[in-house]
C-alpha cells in the first residue's frame, strides 16, 4: 500500500467508572521508529490499543490505513494453540499443505498469496530468535514464557505489517535475545512504535513520545536526548514557576499597600466630612461615591489577584505532573567489614555450571551483577543465596539478614493490602511513617489499601520492594531479580540511586546492561550452562 497512515485526531478515552484516561490526543506515525514511554498507569498499553484498533476511542478518531499488528506485553496462549498459530502463521501454512496436497480451492490461493516460502521463512525468523528447530506443530502450552514471546515476536516481523506496535517486548529477554531484538527492529523498514523503558533500545529510536496527564509530547532523536531536553524543560519550568511565585509575592504586596492607603484615604475622607458638618444629603453622596471608589478598587485588586492566579497555574502546569519517586536503602553499615555469604563446594539443583562445586566469598562491600543466558540458573543461584533452595552437595551460609526479591514477586500476597504487608514486615514502625514510604514510591491510599492482587506489574514490584528494603531488620545482603522488569523509567532511577546508596552486599541478576552500569557494581558473575566466572566489574 502506498503511503499508509496511522493517526489519532483529538482522541479521548474514559474508563468505565467515569475517569478521563487521557483526552484530545493527535499523533501521526510515519516512517519513523518511535518509542512510547510514560509514567506506569498513565495508559500506555491502553494507547498502543486504541491505535492497533482494538478499542475505540470515547470521542475523536483513529485513522488508519494498511495493516497494524500489535504485539502485547503478556502473551496469551489459547487452548490447543500451537507454535505456528502462535506466530500467527497457521492459516498460511494450512492453506500451503492443502495446496500441496492437491487442493483447487480459490480460498487456499487468496490466503497464501505470495508466500510460497512461508515454511522457510518461519524457520528462520524462529532460528533468528534463538529457537532453531522448533515443530510448527508444537503445542505451545509447552514454551516457557520467554519463548512463547520470541515466538510471537518471529510471527511479528513475519506479519509485513505496514505498522507494527510493540508493548514491553524485551521483557524477560536475556542479554543476547535483546540483541537480537535490537539488530531486528533496525533492519524493520515499515512503521513502528515500541513501549520500552529499555534505554539501550529507545536510544536507538529516531524520536520519543512522551504519555502524561498533560497529553502526548514529542521528542526528536533517542532516549539520550529526550532525557537532556526533560532535565532542560523541567528546570526551565522550575525556573518559571519560581519567578511566578516571588513575582505573586510582590504583587500581593502592593495590592496589600494600595488596600491600606485605600483605606486611609476613605477614613480620612469620612472623618473631614463629619467635622465639616455638612447636611445629611450631601453626606449620603459622598459616602455613596467613597463606595462607588472602594467598588472599583476592589474588583481592580481581584482581576489582578486573578491574573496572577494564572500566570501561577500556567508555570505550574508546566512542570512535570507527578511527584518524584524516592526509595530508601536500607542501614546496612554494620554488616560491612563482615563475610556476608560463603559457599563452599555447592553443587546447586538444575544449575549445570555448579555440577563440580561452586565456591564463592561475599563480603559486606560486595556489589556482584549476575549476567547469563536464560536457563543458565542464575535464580537458582539467588534462591540458594536467600536459604529458599538447599544445595546438593556442599553448603551455603549467610552470616548476615538476607532479604530477597524474586522474579515472579512470590513474597507478595495478591490477597492481602500492601499496607498490611509492609506494617507485618515492620511492626514497630508507625503506620503514618510506613504511608509516607509507599506514597514516596507513588502508592497512595487507594492503591495500598485493597488487595495486592489488583495493582499493576509496576505498581506490584513498587510494594514488593517496600515490604523486602523497609522491613524491621535492615538487609546485610540484598538479593534482587530482575528488579527492573516492569518498571517505568523514572522507577528504575529511583531504584539505581537507592541502590547505590546501600552500603551492605549486592546481587542483582539483570539483562539490562543500562541498570547494572549504574549501580558502582565491585564484580560481575557471568553464568553459564558450563561456568561460572567472577570477575572484577
């Protein structure tokens, strides 16, 4: 199709109960690859679905031609799916073995069309995605999560899509798959928008839009630029609204001043014309007037007062909309000059690399990121570190308290509130002191009162973190998964300056390069199927 198009024009969505989502949205995607990035909850996913057509927008319009494909950030797998169905590649593939077999059928032709070599190249998008060799015919109830998505990512360059929309798509991929996914997205010649908080990615994407209360805002170039030029806004604005405020103050000032002479002036006035003893009648005017005068003054004084008012709500709405983010390590100090962690000889289940004997020293200043493919055993590794996995053979001791977040959030209840947690993990702590921490992590009183259960991806690992760095025994050894999955951008800052405040040992298992550069890491501990090197970051 020449010159596809895909547009929104004044597009608003309200939720069910009422709330506006967002409103009056224009956007025009081209050429261009563009990534999406936002505060969690400000409605990327649902964004990336009204313009993928699969919901409509309340008032305003989405305008599209040509094809879209929209790639999830959880995949579904229906009963009976299959890999081919998966990729979305099943009828193509079904109309080619009936063809082959024989068939006539106008229908067959129409849906293959040109794709002759579909068989080919679905082998190697999957081959391109790390899963050479994988049966079409493979039910795909049977792929682990990572899989299941590369496959949904093979059928989505394999779609030729004039637009393609993916939400998070290198969640959960290991360092290597990233690559992948990278050089993939360079090569894609057609229309594309990615929801990402990846910097590594969104660094190579020629513009950024911004999603926020205030509407979509776009940047030229990648992520490196949108991050100088938000840093230069917000410090232009912060700029402004402190000029507005002092500006208000003295005007406030003088309108009090010109009030208090006002008032002089008409006691004054009062006062000469009872002394000059004048007829009632010629009182009565001027009082009349002295009013009029006061009438006048007063409604001058408030359209001031007025036009101040929005000059203050302009510099105000210029600043970024909602609060920063901010997480407190915990006090670790006394864990520091002591061994946190020693494994001697551990032969840990399921982790191949350990099969002789893993022997491993972790001092209080240790900062260790654990790098790896998947599969490798790096949770694993973190499981036996935190006491939840026994070894083999051979032992691992902390010496210090441990604190550990997994991957899947397991230690979070999904029945229970967040506040109930986090008063449990720290009961001497007042609650208005516990409230304070989770609104610093931008969990209010509607979100940390109801069940965990219910709060989003990035809201869940927001609480997860308060109950494992908030707890009433401060962590010697803090042990993280994956900390970042599922975070927003501005999450993932607060949690890099957290985390290079704390002052007890550290490991973190990550694929995001970005994150682990951050974090003043003293070692890196790269597993494998068949080693495990340790050496210094």
């Amino acid at each position: 199709m020449t010159n596809p198009f895909l547009t929104l024009d004044r597009a608003s969505l309200s939720l069910p109960d009422g709330r506006i989502l967002f409103s009056d949205l224009d956007l025009q995607l081209d050429g261009r690859p563009t990534g999406l990035v936002g505060r969690n909850g400000v409605g990327k996913s649902v964004l990336a679905r009204l313009l993928a057509g699969e919901i409509a927008p309340t008032s305003g319009k989405r305008n599209a031609s040509g094809r879209v494909h929209y790639l999830p950030q959880q995949i579904h797998v229906p009963d009976g799916a299959t890999v081919a169905s998966l990729a979305g590649v099943d009828a193509w593939l079904g109309a080619l073995a009936r063809i082959e077999a024989g068939s006539t059928a106008v229908h067959d032709f129409d849906t293959l069309g040109e794709r002759w070599d579909i068989r080919q190249r679905l082998a190697q998008a999957l081959e391109a995605q790390g899963l050479p060799d994988l049966d079409p015919d493979r039910a795909a109830a049977t792929l682990s999560g990572g899989e299941a998505m590369r496959v949904a990512l093979a059928g989505a360059f394999l779609s030729d899509a004039d637009f393609l929309i993916l939400d998070e798509p290198s969640n959960h991929l290991d360092a290597p798959q990233r690559q992948r996914l990278h050089a993939q997205l360079a090569q894609w010649q057609n229309g594309l928008l990615v929801i990402s908080h990846d910097r590594r990615l969104l660094d190579t994407f020629a513009r950024i839009e911004e999603l926020s209360p205030l509407g979509l805002r776009t940047y030229g170039g990648g992520y490196g630029f949108y991050a100088a030029r938000k840093a230069g806004e917000q410090a232009q604005a912060q700029r402004e609204l402190e000029q507005t405020k002092a500006a208000m103050q003295r005007q406030e000032r003088a309108l009090r001043e010109q009030q208090e002479r006002q008032q002089r002036r008409q006691a004054r006035g009062n006062r000469d014309a009872r002394d000059a003893n004048q007829a009632p009648i010629l009182l009565g005017l001027r009082k009349s007037r002295s009013e009029a005068s006061a009438g006048r003054f007063a409604a001058r004084q408030q359209a001031a007062r007025e036009q101040l008012a929005d000059q203050l709500r302009a510099a105000a709405r210029k600043q970024a909309p909602s609060v920063e983010l901010a997480l407190f390590a915990p006090d670790a100090s006394a864990a520091q000059d002591r061994i946190a962690l020693r494994m001697e000889g551990a032969v840990l289940p399921h982790v191949p690399a350990t099969a002789n004997g893993l022997d491993l020293i972790l001092t209080g200043r240790q900062r260790v990121g654990v790098t790896g493919p998947n599969g490798s055993g790096k949770s694993t590794l973190l499981r036996a570190m935190a006491g939840q996995v026994a070894p083999w053979a051979g032992c691992c001791i902390a010496n210090v308290p441990v604190a550990w977040l997994d991957q899947r959030l397991a230690g979070l209840d999904p029945a229970a509130s967040v506040l109930a947690q986090l008063r449990e993990a720290n009961p001497d702590a007042g609650e208005a002191a516990l409230r304070t921490r989770l609104a610093l992590l931008g969990l209010d009183a509607g979100l940390v009162e109801g069940p965990s259960g219910q709060l989003s991806g990035g809201e869940r690992l927001k609480a997860a973190l308060a109950c494992v760095l908030y707890a009433a025994q401060p962590a010697g050894l803090l042990l993280l998964d994956e900390p970042g999955n599922h975070l927003d951008l501005a999450g993932l800052e607060a949690l890099e300056s957290m985390l290079r405040q704390y002052r007890g040992a550290l490991v973190v298992v990550s694929h995001d390069e970005a994150l682990l550069e951050r974090l003043d890491l003293t070692h890196r501990l790269h597993l494998t199927r068949e080693s495990a090197v340790l050496s210094l970051a």
